[in-house]
C-alpha cells in the first residue's frame, strides 16, 4: 500500500490530507519526507488534531481560528 502511496505523492506538487487521525497526517509527512529527501514539507493546521502533523513537518504553520481555540 504504502508503495502505491508514494508513486501517487511522487506525481503531486502539493497534497491535502484531512479527516484523518493526528497519527495519520503526521505518517503522510514523514512518508513525504522519507522518500522524496529532496521535497520541503509545509503543514499548515488550525487545531490541536494538526498538532503533530506541524511539529514533524520541515516548516508547520499553526493557524488560530474559530476551532484553533
């Protein structure tokens, strides 16, 4: 699976990764970052879900917001 995953992030400029577990969007980052050495992560998230996804990317972004609280 994860093979498959990583030829389809390979073909992609940017992805979006949403209604997943803080696990998951942390596990596509680090897949991204593993695989592809030469590619800059940017996770941008507007709640405490995006948490760990924004401390495992290259560059995380934090937004504050209405559900940020």
């Amino acid at each position: 699976m994860n093979s498959l995953l990583i030829q389809a992030l390979k073909k992609c400029s940017s992805v979006v990764v949403f209604r997943c577990s803080p696990a998951q969007k942390a596990q596509v980052v680090k897949l991204v970052m593993t695989n592809m050495s030469n590619k800059i992560t940017l996770a941008i998230g507007d709640g405490a879900n995006d948490v760990n996804m924004i401390q495992t990317a290259h560059i995380g972004v934090g937004i504050f917001g209405k559900e940020g609280n």
